[in-house]
C-alpha cells in the first residue's frame, strides 16, 4: 500500500497565521490551554526542540510523516492515528515558526499550522513553549477550527471530545520532555 504524502492544494481557511497573533476569525470556536512545565533554561531549550521537531504529536500517539525534521514555514506535514482502513489522517502546512533565542528571557518558541484538503476540520492550532522573566517555562496550545464537512461536523461531541484528548496527550508530551534529564 503506498504512504499517504502531504495533501496538495491550499490552506482552506480563512486569518492564515491568527494564532501567532492570539485571534480567530469571526465565527471560529477558540481552544487555549496553557501548562507549567518547570523552570530554567535547559527546560525550556528542551520542549522548544521537541516542538519543533515534532515530538508532541509523536508522543501524543500520532503518526507523523513531513517534509522537513523540523517545522519551517511551508513544510507539510501528515498526522494521524488509527490503522489501515480506519486510519485518520490530519495533512497540515505550517505557516509561521518561533525559533529559540540563545540565553535571552524572556521568550517564546514554537509553531502554527493551518489545516490543507483531507483534514477532518478546517483551522490552525499552534505550539509555544514560553519561558517568563522569573525563569518559569510554560507550555501553550492554541486553535481555531471548524468542522471541514457535514460528516465531521455531525460527530460535534465525538469530534471536540478526541480534541480534547490529543490535547492533553500533547501537554502530557511536553510535560515529558521537560522532566527528561532532571535528577529524580
């Protein structure tokens, strides 16, 4: 069975780049979720690596197939989880990256994307590791979506209830890699 590639076509959704300015087109249900992740530099160096390059959704538990290891502005990456026929596949393009600093607090890295033809929701979410003035690092998921058919859009419960769900796998993952290394 051939791999599934990144979906062709465009971003299918309207304020391309909203979550890296904290806003969502008229009409959008929000998400934020915000998590203390620990304190210092090395913590936050770690979850920014790992944001970038895609271990929240790997260990979230999904799948991930890209153009890049790292997430850079135009890369195309495929997420998804499930097996064969029952596999759900999530294409997304990144439209905006936040690279780390070297020693400078504070600040932010991480990324957005926004859903391509074949996601089950048209929108953007985005990942920010933020390490405040007092040291203090913090992870923050950001989205706006909506259904991107009546299918998906029948399944409302379902649907925000897997959302949730992944989302908490992918603070559950920073939480991870924050801690790795750390004396016990």
């Amino acid at each position: 069975m051939a791999e599934k590639r990144p979906a062709r076509g465009g971003l299918n959704y309207p304020g391309i780049g909203s979550t890296q300015r904290a806003t969502a087109p008229a009409g959008y249900p929000e998400v934020l979720e915000e998590a203390f992740l620990g304190c210092g530099m090395a913590v936050y160096q770690r979850v920014a690596a790992g944001i970038l390059g895609w271990e929240l959704q790997r260990r979230a538990g999904l799948r991930v197939r890209a153009d890049s290891p790292v997430a850079a502005p135009g890369v195309r990456v495929v997420s998804g989880f499930g097996a064969g026929p029952f596999r759900l596949n999530a294409p997304c393009q990144v439209v905006w990256v936040r690279k780390p600093a070297q020693e400078r607090i504070p600040q932010s890295a991480g990324f957005g994307y926004g859903t391509l033809p074949g996601h089950p929701a048209r929108g953007e979410e985005s990942f920010e590791v933020e390490i405040n003035g007092r040291g203090e690092v913090f992870l923050r998921i950001r989205a706006f979506s909506k259904p991107a058919n009546w299918f998906y859009a029948a399944g409302g419960l379902v649907t925000r209830t897997a959302q949730r769900h992944v989302t908490s796998r992918y603070i559950e993952g920073a939480r991870t890699l924050a801690s790795e290394g750390m004396p016990p």
